[in-house]
C-alpha cells in the first residue's frame, strides 16, 4: 500500500473539515475511542437528522441539492477475503470512492483498490481492540455522504448476509440519503468453492442453511436445533467456532448422526486458509480446533463424498493450504 494510502488511526483528519467545533481534538487514537467521541458522535447523529427534518420541513431540499453536491453511499460485499473475488461493480465503485469505511474482515489488498487520495477508516475490531458500535458507524457513514462524498462502505463477504446492512440501510432511509448496494460472494460460498466442496448434491442435500450460532452483542441464543437438523440438507454457519460444541450437541440432541461430517474452513479463499474435519458427534465432545481467524463450520453429509473420496478416515485433523486457489483441490 503506498504511503499515503495508509488507513488513519483517528477520525480528526476528516471529522476536522467537517464538523468544525466538533473536529477539534479528535486526532485520537483507536483505544480512546469508546469515551468522548462515542458522545460526540452520538451528538453529531441528532444534529444530522435535526438538520434533514428542518431542510425537509421548509421544503428546501432542491435549493440545498444544488447548493451542496448530493453525496451517496454503496455498501459494498469485499468477498471472503482474495481480491480476485470481487464483482466488477464493486472494483468500480472503489475506485470512484472519496472515502472507504471498512471493516475487520476485508481482505488484505482490496483498500488498495481505492484511489490513494480516498480516505480509508477502520470502523471493526482490530487485535484486541473495539469495533465502533453501529449506531456509530451508521451516524459516520451518514456524515460523510451529507457532506457530498462518495462513500463506499466495504463489508466482508455479502453486505447482505450477517452484514448489518439492514440496520445501516433503514439509518439512511430515514435521512433521505440515496444507497446502493453491491453483492459479494459470502463466506459459505467462497468457501465451498475453494475446498471443493458442493454443498447441495443430488439425492444427499438438497437445501443449504445460512445460519449464525452467536447472539446479538453477546446474548445467549439457543438456535432452534430441531429445525437445522435436517440429515438431507447442508448447514453453514456464520461465527460458530466459540460455540461449536454447543452446535455439535444441539444438532446430535435432535437427531442428526453423531458421523454427520463437519468442516471448519478457517481464512476461506486467503493464503492462509485451513482445513480442521471432524464428526458431530466429536465436535460436541472437542469443539473445533480452528485459531483465531474467521471461520466457517460447514455441516452435512454432502461433504461425506469427496473426503471419502480420497481415501482418508474422519478424524480431527489440520490439511493446511496447500490447495488454495489455482492448485491441487484433492487436499489429503
Ligand atoms: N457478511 C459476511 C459474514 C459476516 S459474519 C459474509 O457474507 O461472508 C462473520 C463470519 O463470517 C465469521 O465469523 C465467519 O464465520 C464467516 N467468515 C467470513 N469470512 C470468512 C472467511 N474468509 N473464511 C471463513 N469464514 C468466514
């Protein structure tokens, strides 16, 4: 990434032209976040829509639109991590970017994409560090396309799945503010592709279930485990690794074959991408024994064929990377 491409560790840089009073001091770093700018931001959030409501009210909006250049926003689906894997309409839109609010997810070179002068803030967690709560991020991304720029905000994977579009796109329904949205290929997707996996095979599966094993914020969250065990569809879940056992033992409770297969894809579609196999029935006992990067748990007997396939028992065990994009699929 060229120098001036670096992402900024603070919001001063462009809080400052922006808001004035409000930019003043705010040259912070990451961890100081959570104190005095979450008011502020929480400030600048009512003063925005007390400004849309007054405009709107004094039915301005045409006199302001040609005063002020209209910004918009594109939520953006970054894909599963290779840069290979984005649309054409999203390389476009990041190329047209004045600023990128990215999250923790986006894979390595995909910022690179957006033109050096673009501005480039993180708004999800890093090594240790706290996301901004959305409500936040929703008042930022809505700040910047008031202020008449073109704001891509670039999500991993698909926007619209497990992405918090929703709650991002009714925040700027209710200011008036135009958004767009571009897919990208989701986690279970690029994931299914880079290990070879089909998730729906004639006669084995024939449904695929996106789902999450994680509560909103921290909530305990007890899936309906009856409806998911269907020993003829596939499951792929979202932000299962810290519940994995739980999974085993809710979907084994409810009647799926403890020999059901189970694939946990960690870093799917990045160089460092790792396979970890094991069975229902040991992940209730074991839980998954994928490290720290994202991971997807793929479940069900379509995966049973291909692991088969090559001749290897289930077992819990590490296949590395070494098929990854463009090489050898047949990984054991
Ligand atoms: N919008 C994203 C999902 C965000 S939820 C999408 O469509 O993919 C975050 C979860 O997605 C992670 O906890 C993990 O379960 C999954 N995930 C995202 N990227 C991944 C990747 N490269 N490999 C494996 N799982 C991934």
């Amino acid at each position: 990434m060229p120098a001036s491409a670096k992402p900024r560790e603070g919001f001063g840089p462009f809080l400052g032209p922006l808001f004035g009073p409000f930019g003043g001091g705010l040259s912070m770093g990451w961890p100081k976040l959570a104190g005095g700018l979450a008011v502020r931001l929480a400030r600048m959030g009512r003063e925005l829509r007390a400004a849309v409501t007054s405009r709107r009210a004094a039915g301005r909006d045409a006199d302001v639109a040609t005063r002020r250049p209209a910004g918009s926003v594109t939520l953006v689906g970054a894909g599963p991590g290779d840069p290979d894997l984005l649309t054409v309409a999203a390389v476009k839109a990041l190329a047209a970017a004045d600023v990128v609010l990215y999250d923790h997810l986006v894979g390595d070179g995909i910022l690179d994409l957006a033109p050096a002068k673009a501005e480039r803030i993180c708004v999800g967690k890093r090594s240790g560090r706290h996301s901004l709560p959305q409500e936040e991020i929703n008042t930022l991304i809505a700040a910047q396309a008031l202020a008449g720029r073109r704001v891509v905000r670039l999500k991993g994977g698909d926007p619209m799945v497990f992405g918090r579009a929703g709650e991002e796109i009714d925040h700027l329904d209710a200011l008036g503010i135009p958004v767009r949205v571009i897919p990208g290929i989701t986690a279970a997707l690029g994931c299914a592709a880079s290990t070879g996996l089909s998730l729906t095979r004639r006669g084995v599966s024939r449904a695929v279930t996106f789902v999450t094993a994680h509560g909103r914020d921290g909530e305990r969250f007890e899936p309906d485990w009856a409806r998911l065990a269907d020993p003829q569809g596939t499951l792929a879940i979202y932000m299962g690794r810290e519940q994995a056992r739980a999974v085993g033992q809710g979907l084994t409770g409810a009647g799926l074959c403890a020999e059901t297969p189970v694939l946990a894809v960690e870093n799917g579609c990045r160089p460092d991408e790792r396979h970890h196999w094991t069975t229902l029935g040991a992940m209730a006992a074991d839980g998954v024994a994928a490290g720290k990067g994202p991971t997807l748990l793929l479940v069900g007997e379509a995966l049973r064929q291909r692991r088969q396939g090559s001749g290897a028992a289930y077992a819990v065990d590490d296949l590395g990377a070494g098929h990854h994009r463009g090489q050898r699929l047949d990984h054991d």
